[in-house]
C-alpha cells in the first residue's frame, strides 16, 4: 500500500487521512477515506489538497477509488455521486467526472472559504 499524497510505502504508519478534512465537513463517505502515512497526514492536518497535488496524484486517487467501489459499490457510488458529482451513469467517464467534482470542491474551499492549502 501507498500514501496518497507521497507515493511512498506505507509499512506500520498507515493513517487514514480525509481528503476534505473532517474538521471542515464531517465527512466520512468512503471516497473521502485514503491511505496516508502518518507523517504525511500529519502535515497536511486540516489542509485541503491543492490542484496541482490532486493532478499529481490523480491516478493513486483513483486507483483507490476503483478499489473501494469494488468492495463496496454501492455505498461507494451513492456517496461519491452525492458529494461531488450528482447523478451519473457508470461508463469510463464516470471516476474522472467524480475527479473533477473533488477538484472543484477543493478549489471553492480554498479560493472562495480562505481555506489553507497543502501542496504535499
């Protein structure tokens, strides 16, 4: 297992780190539920992901948002669709459209609420 936001191996200090940290949107909704290294987790603390991290580690988000969605789909499907991407079909569009809404929560909480930033 990776970290999300490094890329590096996670061996005994696996934190589960909210994307859009709970303390600004109690949210535990699956899609919002990453594997992080403690460390890494704790420097970003209640930041919120900048776009150019989210763009860097779009493939690793992804990649554990498929994961998810395969053991637990439709849980997965209802809150991801809810939270940032309204009603979809499920066809090849259907991640990167998710991507997009968690890049435009991401932006209007920084840009817009004066949210600080993490740049990983």
């Amino acid at each position: 297992m990776k970290c999300v936001w490094s890329g590096k191996e996670i061996k005994q200090d696996l934190n589960i780190d909210h994307i859009i940290p709970y303390s600004l949107w109690q949210n535990n909704d699956l899609w919002n539920l990453l594997p992080s290294k403690s460390a890494i987790n704790g420097k970003k603390s209640d930041k919120i992901p900048h776009i150019t991290l989210l763009d860097k580690r779009k493939q690793e988000i992804i990649a554990y948002w498929q994961l998810i969605h395969k053991h637990k789909a439709q849980v997965f499907k209802n809150e991801i669709s809810h939270a940032l991407c309204g009603t979809l079909s499920e066809d090849e569009d259907f991640y990167e459209q998710c991507f997009e809404g968690l890049k435009v929560k991401c932006n209007f909480l920084v840009e817009h609420q004066g949210y600080e930033s993490y740049f990983g």
